[in-house]
C-alpha cells in the first residue's frame, strides 16, 4: 500500500503513501527508453497542441500553461461539468478516457481523515475532482487518431449541450 499512494483499491487512499512502483524489470526497460525521450515528450506537445486548437469553444475547460512553462504532456486534463456522460459517450464511441487526478479529493481519502477538512471547506477542489477527466496521449498516437479524438469529442459536447 505505501508504494502504491497509500492505496489497496484505485482511488482510495487509507493511508499517507508513495507513487514507489518502479520494479528492476521496469527500470532496466526505463533505461532503454530514455534514449527516445526527447522524441516522445516532443510527439505529447505536437498532440497537446493539436488538441488545444482543436477543442476551443465547445464548452470544456482546456490545460492552461503558463508562458514560462513547456510541459511534457503526460496527461492532457480537460474539465467538463457532465464528466460521466461525456466519459461515457466517448467510450461507447471507442475513445478511452481515464479520471485523473483522480474522482475524490484528497482531503476527502481516509488517509487524511486526521486533518478533519469538511467538503465545502475546499470547493474549488471538490468541484474539480467532479470534473477531471483525460484524453487519451501518448508518443505513438498519430494526427489522424488524435484528429478522430478531437471529432468524437466535439461530437459528443455538442450533444450534451443544452437546447
């Protein structure tokens, strides 16, 4: 549990714990990577990019980046206030999706129970954990496929909208 976040059950943290996951086959594989790196960060942006024009105006909230800062990508997070029925739509239109950070809080896991935070004590957290939710990137994924993820999304967020 403790090298896994303090977590026996995805999401759920019982205890105050590490991401300390890395095995020696891991590592030994890792090492063998490194040398793409530079290449796989530089493929995340070009998606993020095309993601982040791709995705303007249709309702969701898109990664704001600072100028200073030139991230790797190893999540692109948007925020949609009807994430389970945009998670849900995109899955059944084959593109997966996974809630990161995560659904609960971290002032709401057991593993912080101690500090005694109500959840209306921290609302801006409580409305983001309602509303994370990640696209799929990744250093092999291709224009076309991400161009299909950009359709299907735009598709659905039209759909979801108010009439």
């Amino acid at each position: 549990m403790l090298r896994n976040y303090g977590s026996q059950r995805k999401y759920h943290n019982e205890v105050i714990g590490y991401n300390s996951r890395l095995d020696e086959l891991q590592a030994a594989l890792l090492r063998v990577k490194l040398q793409f790196l530079d290449q796989a960060n530089e493929r995340r942006r070009a998606i993020a990019r095309q993601y982040t024009a791709g995705l303007q105006g249709i309702g969701l909230v898109l990664p704001h980046v600072k100028a200073f800062a030139d991230p790797v990508w190893h999540l692109y997070v948007v925020r949609c206030q009807q994430r389970d029925e945009f998670a849900r739509r995109l899955s059944e239109a084959g593109v997966a999706t996974i809630i990161h950070p995560h659904p609960v809080a971290p002032h709401m896991q057991p593993a912080y129970a101690d500090l005694s935070i109500a959840p209306e004590a921290l609302p801006l957290a409580q409305t983001i954990h309602r509303e994370v939710i990640s696209l799929p990137i990744g250093p092999t994924q291709t224009d076309e496929q991400s161009q299909q993820v950009i359709d299907t999304v735009r598709a659905v967020m039209r759909d979801l909208r108010p009439a």
